[in-house]
C-alpha cells in the first residue's frame, strides 16, 4: 500500500497563496506517483482548491477538510457539518489536538464527528496523541515503554471506534501526533522513528480488539514536525502508513520532497 501524506495547511494561506501552493504541489504529483496525498486547506478554499484539482484529475491526489460540526446540518451558526462537504471533500481531520484543547473537544465528541464523517461518506483522519514526551531512555529504545505512557492514546482509541461497526471503524485514518512534537508547541522536537513505530504498533494491536485481522491494513500515520529530512526515517516503519505534515506543508518544494521521501 502507498503511503499517505496528508497536508494540514491549518489556519495559512490566503486564496491566492492556496492556489499556488495546490497548484504547485498538483504539477509536482503529475511525475511523483509513490504517495497517495491529501491537501487540508482551510473550509474557505476547499472549493477554488477541488476546482484546480478536478480539471485532469490525478487518481493519489485528493481534498480533505480539517474539521466539521458534531451535529447534522441545522441551526448552528458558524459551522459546517460533514453532509456538507459531499463533493467537496474526500477526507476529514477529525480531533486534532489543537481542537482538542482550545476548543476541548473530548473524547465523546471526537467520537461522534468520526461517526457523522463516515456517514457522510468521507474518511475521517482521527488524531491522538499524549501530552508529554517520554523519559529519553524510552525515547531512544521504546521497547519497555511503560503502559501509562501509552494509556491515554489508546483510550483515545478506544472511544473513538466504540460507537461504530467493526466496518465502519475499519474506514478510520488514525494519525498519531504526540502534542509534544508538533512543530507550533513550544520545545517542540519530532519523534524518532522508532519511538514514533513503537506507538503506532501499539495503536494498530489496539484496533484488533474492535476489527480483528483487517486492522493490519488499517493506515496509521505519524504527525509531528514531520519534515524533508526526517520523513523517511518514519515512513520506512512498518507500522507507520503515512505522515501527517504541518508546517513542512506550507512549501511546495518541501511538501514534495516529503511526499518523495519513500
Ligand atoms: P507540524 O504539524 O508538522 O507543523 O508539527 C502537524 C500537525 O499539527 O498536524
């Protein structure tokens, strides 16, 4: 299976520097075809940004959003619900951290966008991930890890396929993104590899307990200052499906160059 690489552009770009960029990275894919990509632009530009897209079409490249509402459409102003980005959108990021804490969106909700995504037919991309960074001895050899270190990523897991089928939790993108990495968090630094590997075999061991074998080709991702130098290192994990790139997203050539990285 190819990697997925998802760009999560955040709140960036205004609609001339999002056309660039998709139409930059778009050129780029014409002869780079090893990845599947996902660009996350803000709501505002999803449609200009789909416009580019869909005129010839390349089959790895595709539009995502970054959030929706926890709520089908109705009187809730502001806000976009997930029915609303049929044909607009392919993908959903659901639960990031940084909704996570400055809109405290809680496990529960998280789970209930997840749900609302797949009814919606979108794939939602559900990030977890802990708050602080382990001792550096687990760090540079994750093996012994202790189970609390990992506890509250797998709760998060674990709340968000409770409410759905083993067939619907199948469709769900986990991205592990530990909060202490993402490059906007101050003393941030990446995970390693092996660090980063250890998690996501953790995760996917956890998805079992809910779709049993099919959860080997579930995609689990890795986030977190994700960047050219240091995408390799995570995508040759076995575990590790694909990466989840902030800031190194906001580049054309440094976004390719991650997508090359395989
Ligand atoms: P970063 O962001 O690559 O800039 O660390 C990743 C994310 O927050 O999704």
């Amino acid at each position: 299976m190819k990697p997925l690489i998802v760009a999560n552009w955040k709140m960036n770009t205004t609609l001339s520097e999002a056309m660039i960029l998709a139409t930059g990275v778009k050129e780029g894919l014409a002869n780079q075809t090893g990845a599947e990509v996902v660009l996350c632009p803000p709501f505002m530009w999803l449609v200009p940004i789909n416009e580019i897209l869909t005129s010839h079409r390349l089959p790895h490249l595709a539009v995502g959003a970054q959030n929706i509402f926890r709520a089908e459409v109705g009187a809730q102003t502001g806000e976009i619900a997930a029915s609303m980005l049929k044909g607009v959108a392919d993908y959903v990021i659901i639960g990031h951290s940084e909704r996570r804490k400055s809109f405290h969106e809680s496990d529960a909700e998280v789970a209930v966008k997840a749900r609302l995504a797949l009814d919606a037919a979108l794939r939602p991309i559900v990030c977890v991930g802990e708050l602080r960074k382990p001792s550096a001895e687990y760090f540079a050899d994750p093996t012994d890890l202790p189970a609390s270190q990992a506890q509250a990523i797998l709760a998060q897991v674990d709340a968000v396929v409770a409410g759905l089928s083993a067939e619907q939790a199948v469709k769900i993108i986990i991205a592990y993104e530990p909060v202490w990495a993402i490059s906007t968090n101050k003393d941030a630094v990446p995970a390693n590899g092996h660090y980063a590997n250890h998690i996501c075999g953790l995760i996917r061991h956890r998805l079992k307990k809910k779709v049993g074998g099919a959860a080997d080709s579930m995609r689990i991702l890795y986030g977190g200052s994700a960047n050219p130098e240091n995408a390799a290192e995570f995508l040759h994990q076995p575990e590790i499906g694909g990466l989840l790139v902030g800031g190194a997203s906001l580049k054309v050539k440094s976004f390719l160059s991650v997508c090359g990285a395989i």
